[in-house]
C-alpha cells in the first residue's frame, strides 16, 4: 500500500463501529516508510491536509459526519476527486474510499483498509426526521437501516403488535408495542437482522434476557418475554411512560443537590440487586436512566451485563461502554466488576451536578484515556452551591484505583442516604421530561392508521448502494465542476414561522348572513341594556380583581430580620402570613439565636402561604465528643457539620481504642474553635507494650493490684509449692517476669500452697496427730509404747520449715 507521502504504510486505527457503538483499539503506529514509528494522531493531520474535500451527513444521534471524497489509487500515492457514488461502475476495485468522521466525539478517524485493495460503498439514507445510522460491513457493502419502520404494525411470534419507534441503539430498535394476548402495553427490543444471524450476539442477547428477568427490583425495568420471529430477535420488557434523565437533563440543566439524591438513590438500589446477584452493567449512562411520569427512577439496557465471574474475559482490543464514564481500568484492560458501575455512577452523579461530564476531547480516545491519568475534578470547581459531602462521594466513587472506591453499589447508596440525612435534603420526585422520545412514540402510535391501512411515508426510503449493482440517483443530478460531492438527502418536518399563531383561522366564503339595521337595533329595550352594562362591568371588576392577584396580589414582600433574636424574627414573618423553617448555622461574630439571614433574602418576592427558611446562629462551633469505637468516618462528618476541617494528626497507643480507630482529637472534644479550624484526629495503634512485672513473694492482693497497674489482666490463678514462699503468696506469672507483652494481655498467676509447721514438742501424741491431719499432712509415730498419751519429744521436719501438703510429718514420743 502506497504512503500518503510516498512511502510503504502500513496503519490501522482507531475505528467506530456504529453497530456495536464498541470502541475497538488496535496498534496505531506506523510500521514502515518515512512515517515508521510515529503516532497515528500525526496520519490523521496528513489525511486531513491530502484529503480534505468534505460534506455533511446525518448521524443517528444527530450529530454531523464529515465523508472525505477522495480516491487513493494503487502504486503512485495519486489521489483523485471521488465521483459521485451513483456514477461507480462495477468492478472498479482500484480505488478505496478514506473515510474521515467527526460526531463530537469520535473524531477524527481515518480508516485504511489492508493491502488488498477492493472497493467500498458508501450508502447514506434519510430516516425519521434524519435519526437513522449508516453502518458499515467488512464485506464491502454498507447498509443503511429504515430506523425500524418496517417492522410498525407486525405482530411478532403472533402475539406481540408492534405500534412505533421510541429509540434505536447499536444493536436493535425499541419499539412501542402490546402484548395482544394480555392486552398489556410493553416494549419491544429488536435486534437487527444482521446479528440475529450471529449466534455469538444471539447468545448475547438471550443471556441479557436471562439475567435481567432474574432480577426483581422497583427500579430497573422487568423483562417479560424473549423470542425469535423469522429472522427477527426480540426481548418484551417493561413500558415505562416517560423519558430518559439525557432528555431530562437537555431539558433542565445541573439539578440541585436534592435532585440528584432523588436520582441516584433509586439508580444504586437496582446496581445494588444486579451486584447482589453477580451481575455487572457496564454501561450506567443518563441515556440508560429512565423516568417515568410517576416520578419513578428505573435502570434499564443490561445490554453490555456480563457475569462478575466471566467480566476479565473480554479481548484486550475491545472496551465495552461509553467512553465518558468508562472507568479507567475498562480502558486499560477491558476488566469490569462492580467497582467499574460504582466508577460510572460517580461520572453520572458529577454530570447531574454540573451539567457535563468531567473529561472532554475530540475523540472517544483521548476522553477515555485522561482518566488514567487524572482524577475526577470535584463538582464544586465547576458550578457554585455543590456541597463538599457530594464533592467527597464523587471524589471516593471515582478514585482512579478500584481499591479505594466502594466496593458496590449498596455500599455507595448507604454512603449518599447518610448524606442527604446529614444534609437534611428533602424528598422529591424526579419530573419525566415532556417532550422524549418515548410521548413522542405514544403520539405516534395514537395517531397511526389501524392495521392494514396504508401508512403515510415519513422519509424517503433508504438507499442500498453495492459494487455488484450501481444504482442511479432518484431524480438526475446537475453536474458539477471539479469535486462531486457525496449526496445527503435530508428531510425535516416544516415548521411554522415564529410570529405565526399556532392555529390559523381562513376567512371563509360569504354564508349569506347580514346585519341587523341599525334603526331596528335602537328599538331594543334599555333595560337588556342597562343588564348587559352590569354584567360587563361585574366582569371586568372580577378581571381586574384577578389580574391583582395573579400578578401581585398573590406576593408579599419578605420582611428584613437579620439581627433579630429567633422570637422577634419568627413573629415578624408570621405577622406578614409566610411560615418559618430554622436552619441553625455556625457563626464567630454573631450571638447565639441571633438571626444571621433568611431564604429567600429579605426583600424578596414570595407567595403570601410561602416558607422562609431563618438562618439562626449556633455561636462558634466546639469540638465534638468521641463516640464509642471512634468510627472515623462518622467522626469526620461530625466535624465538618461543625465546620472544622479534619485533618491526619498521627498515631498513639490506646489500650481501650481498637488498631485504626480514633483514639483521641486534638484540641480536645469540647474545646471552642472558630469556624473553619483544623482538628486533628489521632489514631489507635492498639495497646502500648509493657513488661511482666516480678510478684515473687507478694500476698495474691498485692500480686493482682502489681500486674493490673500496667494492663495486664489476671486471667487465672494455680497454686503451687515453693520451699522459699509461704502459702497464699505469689510464686510466679505465666509468661513469667521481665516478658514484654501488650497491655491488655491475660496472665496466669501461681500462688503458693506450701505449709509451715507447727511446733508438737510436749503435746500429747493424739492431739498432735489431730494438728497435722488438719494441716493435711500425714502423721508416723515412733514411740515405746503406742499410746496417745505418750508425748512428743521430737519431730522430723522440725518445727518452722515449710512442707508440700500431703507430706509425712515423723513424730518421736515416750510413754
């Protein structure tokens, strides 16, 4: 293949596929000639520069194609002005159409096909106001789709009717349809034919019926049926009547805090259950998220779910997903588990906030490689109100190493529950846009023939262009000189002039009526007349009088009460008919109770029943006491709903506070801080070291009371005998003296059972043998004559020594 300067090319890049809406990635460096190891970004601005004659087309999503119309022939790197596309003949296979795109987001992207050089069509259709796709095939023939007309009023697998188009997605159309068995509106997913040829995409698209219909959650869309109709696959799912939060978000703009809890709340519930369930969605985007008119939040196109255990297949050439909220290890290596949903969602709840998403380029590429290397900016740098708890879930949702993110979607709506109770946000139901694509269908279906009528035409019919079969243009096409141009016939529906009136009233033909002659109107009575000027003037007053209070009859004023104490502010809105709300914030300067402002400002325009929020001074915030456990996270809350900012202050020893909790704040819990000041949290590292005292000697009081002094637990005491310690002393410990352990650590103590003897010199033998059997010890007499009166004149062990119990005491006695 000849270089576009000159030299042996050898480039495959990136490329779209806009009928698996994948991006695929293959190397893009050129391997030979004088362009050998550069980038393909450089290719790209020499393709632009050589093949730079372009038209406009229409894109499904609406966005502009640019078609490069130029020829590259074989050999001499000579280029030529593509002809008009109806004029090539077949078997032209010298030449190779260079294909340029820019959507806003893919772009640019110049295709080169492999060394063998073929001929490929380029076809372009006008389909639903200009929402079809043109998708190109590698055996050479492109194809345009009808944008699903075809199929309205078919009844699939004798059952499903098929009534109107809401949506097309890459691989199918969705459909308005009703189930005729059960007289239930429902929704039709249809694949396109050329993939229900696919087993793999087949398989694909039963496996997402199977695994959604497992699932059973308020919030993600029910799948009731799947099927094959002749070469037609199909899913039947649930109808929501309603819109997506893209069409919501085009129609709105960023949402207020409270919004977007009302979204994403309903959104990580449903991730939560597919999580739950093994499940990965892969593709959380506003264009997923529907609304229905009820104000329910559901989940929908598990088209892109795969197994959390099977996710790590996927080739390394394809990433699945939208580029804006890929996560970054999608990017890099194509693996997804519940951490990537948990990654989209933060991209989603930054877009709900600010109104775009946070990484931009020109191309899906370079969109998704920046989050490689940069972290998602905090919603608060971009549009003002954000607060930081919602800037900090972003920040942890989309943490660039899956590690430190959540590690599911139930435990990041735990997250955003806790938040809107800290932030008190109130409830709310989220509006279905008006004007989607969904009410849009309904209209249509409304309003459609019944079966069997002729339908009226609402585009031109697409256009097949294939080498093997040169077609002419519809209509002739004047000539032009020099380039000629691909045609792109595009059709829109016409609309009325600004300054004309939604409806038209035609003056018609003269019916014939005349009016009455003036002279028989002045013979009317003057009382009808006087009746008509009193109802004319009761009108009038009952106008005027509604005019007042629908323009500024309905408003008051709201009254001025910064610095007043709580009571006089309170009395004076209620006095002016508004109620009161009291939001309690953090002041230096102003004394508690003190009004510091209100919401609505005073001054203000407000309805008479209207509420107005006091803004009351709590007086400088304090340190907050450490609760139980010393959750960190909970700690940090606290802290910043007190205004301070919590910050690293180190580690300490704590024998109370377990390893990584908080063991001490620094100032102290109590202590009064101005607004704003940095508290620092001090973490456990577990109980100090300490050694074993020695007790040797010791009564067991004194033992206990030793070990105890330096949080060591007596955990058991044993008794043993020592000939150097009295009974009831301590012998020892277990671990024994001078070992290093961990406060808090359990010892046995060894407590002394050893007996000292009595002195039995001159006592009778019975009373002695009484003493000692007492004492536990055995008894041997050596004596003249047995008897127990004879007396002791000696004993062995002697009198004082200590004995282990049980032993054998010898006395000597004479009668």
């Amino acid at each position: 293949m000849q270089g576009l300067h000159g030299g042996a090319g050898q480039a495959v890049v990136l490329t779209e596929q806009p009928q698996q809406d994948f991006l695929v990635v293959e190397p893009a460096v050129v391997q030979h000639g004088d362009e050998a190891g550069q980038p393909f970004d450089r290719l790209t601005g020499l393709a632009e520069e050589e093949f730079g004659d372009t038209e406009d087309a229409v894109a499904s999503h609406g966005d502009q194609l640019l078609i490069t119309q130029k020829l590259l022939h074989t050999g001499d790197g000579h280029t030529e002005v593509l002809r008009d596309v109806h004029q090539l003949e077949e078997g032209d296979g010298r030449v190779q159409d260079i294909v340029t795109v820019r959507d806003g987001t893919h772009s640019p992207n110049v295709i080169w096909s492999p060394p063998a050089w073929r001929y490929r069509s380029v076809s372009l259709a006008t389909i639903e106001g200009a929402r079809g796709r043109a998708a190109r095939t590698d055996g050479g023939t492109d194809t345009v789709h009808d944008g699903g007309q075809r199929l309205i009023g078919e009844l699939l697998d004798r059952r499903y009717r098929v009534d109107a188009t809401i949506a097309r997605g890459g691989m199918s159309t969705v459909y308005r349809g009703l189930d005729t068995r059960l007289d239930r509106p429902v929704a039709i997913k249809v694949m396109d034919p050329q993939f229900a040829a696919d087993p793999a995409f087949v398989s694909r698209f039963e496996f997402e019926a199977r695994s959604v219909a497992r699932l059973k959650h308020p919030s993600l869309v029910a799948v009731y049926d799947q099927g094959h109709d002749g070469d037609h696959a199909f899913l039947v799912m649930e109808l929501v009547d309603g819109g997506t939060l893209r069409e919501l978000l085009r129609e709105r703009g960023p949402m207020p805090p409270h919004a977007v809890a009302a979204v994403a709340g309903p959104v990580l519930d449903a991730l939560a259950v597919a999580h739950r369930a093994g499940l990965v969605h892969r593709d959380v985007k506003p264009e997923n998220i529907l609304i229905s008119d009820g104000g329910e939040v559901k989940i929908a196109d598990f088209g892109l779910v795969r197994a959390a255990a099977a996710s790590t297949t996927t080739s390394n050439s394809v990433i699945l997903g939208t580029a804006a909220y890929l996560s970054p290890e999608q990017v890099t290596s194509g693996v997804a588990d519940t951490r990537s949903d948990v990654y989209s969602t933060g991209v989603l709840l930054f877009e709900l906030l600010t109104g775009r998403t946070p990484f931009t380029g020109d191309t899906s590429l370079s969109v998704a490689y920046q989050r490689i290397n940069q972290d998602v900016p905090r919603p608060g740098s971009f549009i003002a109100g954000v607060p930081p708890e919602f800037d900090e879930l972003v920040a942890e949702a989309t943490h660039r190493e899956p590690s430190h993110r959540f590690a599911n979607a139930e435990q990041m709506g735990s997250a955003l529950r806790g938040i809107a109770a800290a932030l008190d946000l109130p409830t709310y139901r989220v509006p279905a846009p008006r004007r989607s694509a969904q009410h849009l269908s309904a209209a249509a279906a409304a309003s459609a023939p019944p079966l069997g009528a002729p339908a009226s035409p609402v585009a031109p019919p697409t256009v097949h262009l294939h080498p093997a079969a040169p077609l002419s243009p519809p209509s002739p096409l004047p000539a032009q000189p020099g380039v000629q141009h691909t045609r792109v016939v595009t059709t829109q529906t016409p609309r009325p002039p600004m300054n004309e009136p939604p409806f038209a009233v035609e003056d018609g033909p003269d019916d014939g009526y005349r009016y009455p002659d003036f002279a028989a109107e002045r013979q009317r009575s003057r009382r009808t007349t006087i009746v008509w000027l009193l109802v004319i003037l009761m009108l009038a007053v009952a106008v005027g009088v509604g005019g007042w209070w629908m323009g500024s009859g309905r408003y008051t004023a709201v009254p001025t009460t910064d610095g007043l104490d709580r009571g006089a502010a309170v009395t004076a809105l209620e006095a002016a008919g508004l109620s009161t709300e009291i939001r309690g914030q953090y002041s230096d300067t102003a004394a508690l109770d003190t009004v510091l402002g209100t919401d609505p400002t005073g001054g203000s325009r407000i309805a008479r029943d209207g509420t107005v929020a006091l803004l009351v001074s709590l007086g400088r915030p304090t340190v907050p006491p450490l609760p139980a456990g010393g959750e960190r996270a909970g700690i940090e809350q606290e802290l910043r709903n007190r205004t301070f900012t919590p910050v690293d202050g180190g580690q300490a020893f704590s024998a109370k506070v377990p390893i990584g909790a908080v063991a001490a704040l620094d100032p102290a819990p109590g202590t009064e801080l101005a607004t704003g000041s940095a508290v620092k949290l001090i973490v456990s590292k577990g109980a100090p070291p300490v050694d074993v005292p020695d007790v040797k000697g010791m009564s067991e009081a004194e033992a206990r009371a030793s070990l105890e002094a330096v949080g060591i637990v007596v955990q058991d005491i044993t008794t043993d005998f020592d000939r150097t310690v009295v009974a009831g002393d301590a012998i020892a410990t277990d671990p024994k003296s001078g070992t290093r352990v961990n406060a808090g650590t359990s010892v046995t103590l060894s407590v002394s059972n050893a007996v000292r003897l009595p002195s039995m010199l001159g006592r009778t033998v019975g009373s002695a043998r009484d003493e000692l059997s007492r004492l536990g010890l055995d008894v041997k007499v050596r004596q003249v004559t047995d008897t127990d009166r004879s007396f002791v004149i000696g004993q062995n062990p002697g009198s004082g020594d200590l004995v282990k119990p049980g032993s054998t005491v010898t006395l000597v006695s004479l009668p």
